[in-house]
C-alpha cells in the first residue's frame, strides 16, 4: 500500500486500520471469507484499464485478445469444477447474477418462487423489500418451527401457483439444502430450478456439500464467500438445464451483457480464474471440510455454552443462535457487545421470531474466514466460550416497546459497552489468539 501511503494518507489511514481490523479481531460472518494474496493481485492489476463489452472472440472493443484468454480461463476451470455445460463469469455479483437469471427466463408478473428472507432466503429471492417481490408475484415458501426447510409448504404452493421459476438457496440456512426434493417439485410443476449456492459453493467443490449440478437447470454463486475468490459471480447452465431448454445459455449469456450489464470486470474475472486454480488443489478439499468441522465443533460448544441454535446443529459452515430463550430482540445487543470484543457476526431473524427483522433474537454465525486463518476444533471451542461469556453479559438487556425509547436505549447501551471492562477483557483475548494465526503477514502492521 506504500503508492496509496504517500498519495493519499487519509486513505491509507482507513485502509491500515481495516487491515488491522481483520489481522486483530475474529471475523464469523459465514458470507466472509479472506482471499489469497494472488487473487488480490489479480484484482489489482492492470486489467482494471480494459473495456471488453462481449464474449471471448466476440467484443465489441478491439485489443481484447489477453482478455479472452482470462475469461476462457476462468469459465473453463469452472466448468470443469462444478461439472456444468455452460458459464457466464461476468456477473458483477450475486445479486446482479440473480436479476440477470430473471431477465433470461421471465417477464414482468411471472409467478416465481423462493425461501423467504425471515426463513433465511435471500432478497433476490422474491423478497417484498427487492425489486424480485416487486416486479414479479412472489410466492415464498418458510422453514419449520424445527428450522427445517419446509417441503411439503414449497410442493403446495408450487402445485398451486405453478411458478414459472424456483429458488433453492439460502444465507441463514444451517442444514444441506434439499435440492433433490426441490427438483421434483420443478418437474412436477413445470418450472424452472435455479440453485443459489453463494453461501455454500466452496463446499460443493469441496465436497462436503451435494452439488446442485444434476438437480438444478440454472446454478447461481457469488465467487467471495466460501469459495474464497475476489467479489464477484457466475451463472451456470447444468445438463438438465440443456435438456430442458437448450436455448438457456443464450438467454443467459445476452440476459447478462447487453441485458443487464455493460463491460465487465476484467481484472474480477482474472482473480475468479486464479481462485477456480486454487480451489482444484487438494488443500482446497481439506480447508472445506475443516470448515464444516469447524461449524460442528463450534456449535457443539455453544450448546453446551446454554446457547439454543436453530435445527439444534449444523451441516455446514453455518450457525444460527436462537437466543429467543434470552429474549426476543437479544440478537441485537449481543452483536454489538460482540463486536466491541472483537467477534464479528451478524443478529439475524431466527425461525418463528418474535421480534422484527431489523431487532431479531437470533445470531448468524460461521467459520470460513477462520479457517482459512488456520483455526481449528480446538480454537472453536474457546471462541464458544467467548461467545457465551458476551451472550451472558448482555442477557438482562430488554428492547423497550416505543421506537424513540429503543434508539435511546441503544445508544446509551452502545456507550456504555464501549467502556465496558469485561469486554475489554474478552478483546485481549480474541486479539491473543488472532495473533496466534497471522494474517497477510507480507502486508505489515
Ligand atoms: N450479504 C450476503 C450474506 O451476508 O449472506 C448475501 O447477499
């Protein structure tokens, strides 16, 4: 960063504490992870200059042929990973991929069909509060009070509603997602299934995770999350996709440029290509299944902490903590308590909530970034440990009723943890043990 250092220090300044921040603190929101030093190289570099609007052989911009071969690069290492017939990598990210799947295959009042947000779907999913809840009519199926995706609810409203498109895929969703099950309902209904896998795509490389690949017609991921890539997306056409409409990776491919999007992100769609080469290495197998062991090992803990989790478990690299049992709304004071200690994750609604989406009871939680910092089962158990020690300093807090009361509750609950001892006894700890598995040491501070 030394170009920016003597550039631009009040910059720099911001960046040198964000490093700082994630070198020092223990970083659990699951839709996180740290790239490698070669994919950020590959983000910063000069292919930020080139403009290349089109496909590999055919732009509409002359000097693009470096470019081609990076973005054949990158769909070929893609397809060959996930075992799909057709990839598009330029999606800017995941939700632009998703819009960009709509485009191809619906109009506007379509019927389509996802998990609801409060359910742990995701907001292009046909969310109220997304232009998807807006644009088309949206039918969303939930979990179960057990947390459980609820199938029976989704085949019912599909025989129903006969969507045109269905969702499978979540961000707050602990279990392995049903895609055989979902399959079925598509066949029986006619529609057609796309599976987000934002969350869970480096586990499907990994294999500790089923693929969607002979299930869905349409695989959607972001390339940040566990698969551990620069910021980005892809969209996939399966075999089942083919057979079902061979026309789709066309709609696709002119869905997403000219669509939706103008150029795309070269130099993305290098560090896609360098993570996809990273991500077919037998590490990459290893750091996916330790993330999974990790999330076991972490829920385990929490339970035996007093903590309740949703589906009282996990299956992948995520945790969803129910501290309803607490009181409803106390995902909120324990995020910021957690923070101010140096563990960050996110509250979040949690099946059959009691408060609101924006004040929920429950905490999301997950191990890919501490994976790749070399974490194990051990340090998971004292993180739990860690987590429960907050949880327990926070739990006499209660949500006023009135809005005007909860804003000044808050603020004079986030002063005050801000001088908190306790916390600042937990702080050093977490700080101890982050700098036990060092981050980007190449990188200073
Ligand atoms: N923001 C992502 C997540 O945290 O799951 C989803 O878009």
């Amino acid at each position: 960063m030394d170009v920016i250092k003597d550039l631009d220090p009040e910059l720099y300044g911001y960046m040198k504490n964000e490093l700082l921040r994630q070198q020092t603190s223990l970083e659990m929101i699951p839709s996180e992870n740290f790239t490698s030093e070669a994919v950020m190289q590959a983000v910063g570099s000069i292919l930020t200059n080139k403009y290349s609007e089109g496909y590999p052989g055919k732009r509409y911009y002359g000097g693009n042929e470096f470019i081609d071969g990076i973005e054949s690069l990158a769909i070929s290492r893609a397809k060959s990973l996930f075992d799909v017939e057709h990839v598009n990598v330029q999606p800017y990210s995941g939700s632009p991929a998703n819009m960009e799947v709509y485009l191809a295959l619906c109009n506007a009042g379509d019927t389509i069909m996802g998990q609801s947000l409060t359910s742990g779907g995701h907001l292009t999913h046909g969310s109220p509060a997304s232009a998807t809840g807006k644009i088309f009519k949206s039918i969303q199926y939930c979990v179960r009070e057990d947390g459980y995706i609820n199938i029976d609810e989704a085949r019912k409203l599909a025989i129903e509603n006969r969507p045109k498109l269905i969702w499978i895929g979540s961000t707050a969703y602990p279990r392995m997602l049903p895609f055989k099950e979902f399959a079925v309902i598509a066949e029986e209904t006619g529609a057609y299934l796309a599976a987000d896998i934002s969350h869970i795509s480096g586990l499907v490389i990994g294999g500790v995770h089923e693929s969607p690949a002979q299930y869905a017609h349409i695989i959607t991921t972001t390339t940040h999350k566990t698969l551990r890539g620069p910021r980005g997306a892809m969209i996939m056409v399966t075999r089942r996709g083919l057979e079902k409409d061979p026309e789709l990776p066309k709609k696709i491919d002119k869905s997403v440029f000219p669509g939706m999007q103008g150029g795309p992100h070269d130099h993305v769609t290098a560090g896609i290509a360098t993570a996809l080469l990273q991500a077919s290495r037998p590490e990459f197998k290893e750091y996916a299944a330790q993330v999974v062991k990790n999330a076991k090992a972490l829920a385990e803990a929490l339970m035996k902490n007093g903590i309740r989790l949703a589906t009282n478990g996990t299956d992948n690299h995520l945790i969803l903590a129910d501290l309803t049992p607490i009181a409803p709304g106390m995902g909120v004071f324990a995020q910021d308590a957690l923070d101010t200690a140096g563990i960050t994750m996110n509250k979040n609604t949690v099946p059959g909530e009691q408060s609101s989406p924006f004040y929920p009871s429950g905490l999301r939680m997950g191990t890919p970034a501490l994976t790749t910092r070399g974490m194990g089962e051990p340090e998971m158990k004292q993180i739990a440990g860690l987590i429960g020690t907050v949880i327990r300093y926070v739990s006499a807090r209660r949500l006023p009723d009135g809005k005007e009361e909860r804003a000044e509750y808050l603020r004079s609950f986030r002063a005050e943890i801000r001088k908190s001892r306790e916390l600042d006894d937990i702080r050093k700890q977490v700080v101890e043990l982050a700098r036990r598995f060092p981050l980007y040491p190449s990188l200073g501070t």
